[in-house]
C-alpha cells in the first residue's frame, strides 16, 4: 500500500508510549497499534484529529504517500 503510517516515528520524537497517547485520545492500545504496524484499512477524521492535537503535529507528520516503484 502506498500509504505510510509514521505513528512511531512521532511518537518517538515527543517522547510518548503508545499506552500515553491511546490513554489521552480513549482509543484502545489494540487498534492504535493496528494502525501504527500499518494494518489498518482506513482512520476516522476524528482520530487523526486526536492524534494530531496530542501530538502537536500535522496529518502530514503521521501519513506519508509512496508510490509503489514498479
């Protein structure tokens, strides 16, 4: 998929768990670490507002388009 989920990468960078960030935004560990191992077919809005306001980034920080290189 070419959609690129860096949750992990801004997670480190604001030196936060995953256990701090499902806690502050109610969304469960299982289906943050779902989206952050990039198994997750889609994100609500108001989750990748929550994430982005806790964060104190952009969509663009956690959500990054590769194209597949064929």
């Amino acid at each position: 998929m070419p959609i690129i989920i860096t949750l992990d990468v801004m997670l480190a960078k604001r030196k936060m768990s995953l256990t701090k960030l499902s806690e502050l935004i109610g969304l469960s560990i299982v289906n943050l670490s779902i989206l952050k191992t990039e198994k997750a077919k889609g994100i609500r809005f108001a989750t990748l507002e929550a994430i982005c306001r806790e964060l104190d980034c952009q969509p663009g920080d956690i959500l990054e388009y590769r194209p597949d290189s064929e």
